[in-house]
C-alpha cells in the first residue's frame, strides 16, 4: 500500500507517518518507483504500536524509539530485553527526587524482606526516589502500606509473566512486552482508579439528607 493508503488504514495522519520514518521508529517501505514507496501490513501494526505508546503510554519520542530498538534487536536475550524496556520507561518517568544511599540501601532491604532478587536495577532506584519524596512531604502512612503494595505486585508481574511465556515468536513477544509494559501500567491505573471510586462509596458514603418537611 502507499503511504495514503496506510495513512488511511491507521488513522494516523501522513505528516505523522512521515515524522516517524524521519525519526527511525518506522522502518523504511520497499521503493517500487522512482517516487513511490510500498508499505506492508507490518508497517500499519508498527504505527498502531507507536500510537499506542505515544497517546495511552504518554511516552516521549526518545523513549519509544528506545524500547522499538529492543523489538528490533535479533540477539537480545529475552530476559535481557525486558529489563531494558522496563529500565526505558523508569528512565522517562523520574518522580525527580533523589534518595540517598541510606534511603536505597532501605529500600533495597524491604524487597528483599519480601523475595525480590534484583535489588540493584534501576526501578530500585525509583522505588527509592518515591519514597524519598513521601518521607519529605511528611506523608509515613503512604510509605507503610509499601509492605503490602509490594507483596501485590509480585503477584501482578506472576500473571504478566504468565502471558508471556506462551509466546514462542520472538518479534511477537517483544511487542507484546511493549504492549504489556505501556498499556499494561495505564490499564493498572484506571483500574486502581475505578477500585477507589468503589470502595471509597462504601468508606465514605455521602451523609443522607433527611427530606421529611417539618409538621
């Protein structure tokens, strides 16, 4: 298809389709004519992925183009390459505090108390840096319920995990860890968003108004 019809099977606008190839995020189409390029149904599944992780992910260009070099890269050990693009959204989503060594020596230690392994990567350091912030803000019954946050998500990453070890494709399973990863996180929020829509109904509930009309 040319650039037109992808435009039109995408929704995506060919001034965008056109940035994108400028910034390298979308592979080069085959040229059948002098000025004519073809596009496959690969490169409208590429576009649907950036889109996805520029609109929902929130995710500036350098990061996207971070994480489809991963999808891109043939040698990368699977392991290896999930770590990278988890490190790539950590890296684009500083909470701009910085804990000190105290603080991520601790914060280290609290995964650990919970079975975590990998305590010297950079979402440690994240973890830290949050917590740092709490502690600051003068917030410590945000930063006790991190015990309990910690054990629920390693039951969340059980089941992410769980839907990535049935897949034997290895460009399908770079982009599922990218869709995982980006759609994944906004899915969690709205959920967590939506759960305390619920439950703060039933903790809070509205005082009722008595109507009755005085006699």
């Amino acid at each position: 298809m040319r650039i037109g019809e992808l435009s039109k099977a995408t929704g995506i606008p060919v001034p965008t389709i056109k940035y994108y190839l400028r910034e390298g995020l979308l592979p080069a189409g085959e040229r059948t004519h002098a000025n004519q390029v073809s596009y496959t149904a690969e490169h409208a599944q590429r576009l649907r992925l950036i889109r996805a992780m520029v609109q929902v992910g929130e995710l500036p260009i350098g990061t996207v183009r971070t994480m489809l070099a991963e999808v891109d890269s043939a040698e990368r050990p699977t392991d290896s390459m999930l770590g990278r693009l988890s490190g790539a959204l950590v890296a684009s989503r500083s909470p701009g505090a910085h804990a000190d060594e105290q603080e991520l020596a601790e914060t280290a230690a609290l995964l650990q108390r919970h079975g975590y392994t990998r305590t010297d990567s950079v979402h440690v350091r994240m973890i830290a840096d949050v917590l740092a912030m709490l502690h600051r803000l003068g917030r410590p019954e945000l930063v006790g319920i991190v015990d309990h946050y910690a054990d629920l998500a390693l039951q969340i990453a059980e089941t992410d995990l769980a839907t990535l070890t049935a897949i034997e494709d290895r460009d399908n399973l770079a982009e599922s860890m990218i869709i995982g990863s980006v759609l994944g996180e906004a899915l969690f929020a709205a959920l967590r968003r939506a759960a305390h829509a619920t439950v703060s109904a039933r903790v809070f509930p509205e005082d009722k108004v008595d109507t009755s009309s005085a006699s």
